[in-house]
C-alpha cells in the first residue's frame, strides 16, 4: 500500500510540474475558444484614430463564451478576456472570449504588452496581421518569450 501511495504521490508531482498553460486557465481550450476575427484593414488598424477599447462584449457573448466551459455565467466574477486581441482584429464573438486566469507572468498585462508589440510590429510591416493573430491562436505565452522577454518584460 506504501508503494502504490508514493507512486500516485509521484504521478500527481508529475502532473503538477507539467501543467499545461491551458489548464491553468491563461490558454482557452481551442475547442472552445478558437479565435475569432473581423474583417479589418491594417491601414486602419493602424491608423491613430482607432480604438481597442471601444468595444464592448454583449451580455449574450459572456454567456455563451462561459457555459462553454462549464461556468455559469451569474456565479463568475472573473476576467473574461479575448483570445484576439480587439487591437490585432478579435472580435467579440464567443469563439473569441474565455475566462482568463492570471498565474505567475502571464497576466492580462503580460498579455496586453505582447499585443502591443505585435501591433507595433504588424504598423511598422515588419509582421503580417495574420501571423500576429496566429501567434495567439497557437500560444500567446510563448509569443510572450519570443517578443518580449529580451524586453524587460514583467517577470525578467
């Protein structure tokens, strides 16, 4: 009995050190939250009159973003953030939302600065608007250490 308690000791050790950054919460489950996009020019994007933030998420968007992943919606008092970034074109559609979990570095301004780097890289040609969307559909937080981390980033 002894063994086979070390044993799952061990197994749960394992587990604990490789937890993926989508089951800490600072991933969506790709499932559920794909990435979404608007149809937007990059002249625009980049055009100094444009605004992120004047976006809001409906009601009907955080509810169906959160009961995709077993939230019910009245109970979170969480962050729901955007996979996307509204500055590299997301859009509020659920497929873009999930309920974001800060731990350690990667925290919403983490995230905020690689966005705006990315953005910042997309205006000045030096990145396509694609590839800076791609890069937070696969991973933002290894975006994070390629963008930023030779950058004094939070954490470093």
């Amino acid at each position: 009995m002894t063994k086979r308690l070390i044993g799952i000791t061990g197994l749960m050790l394992v587990s604990t050190l490789w937890l993926p950054d989508v089951m800490a919460g600072q991933l969506p489950v790709r499932s559920y939250t794909p990435g979404a996009t608007t149809r937007v020019d990059v002249k625009r994007l980049c055009a100094a009159e444009f605004d992120p933030s004047a976006t809001t998420v409906a009601k009907w968007q955080r509810e169906q973003a959160l009961t995709r992943y077993g939230i019910r919606p009245e109970s979170f008092g969480g962050e729901l953030d955007r996979l996307i970034p509204v500055s590299l074109g997301g859009s509020n559609d659920p497929d873009n939302l999930f309920p974001f979990r800060a731990s350690g570095e990667y925290t919403l301004e983490a995230k905020n600065q690689l966005a705006d780097r990315l953005h910042e890289l997309v205006c000045d040609g030096k990145m396509s608007l694609k590839d800076a969307q791609d890069a937070f559909r696969k991973d933002w937080t290894k975006a994070y250490k390629q963008y930023l981390r030779g950058m004094n980033a939070p954490g470093y």
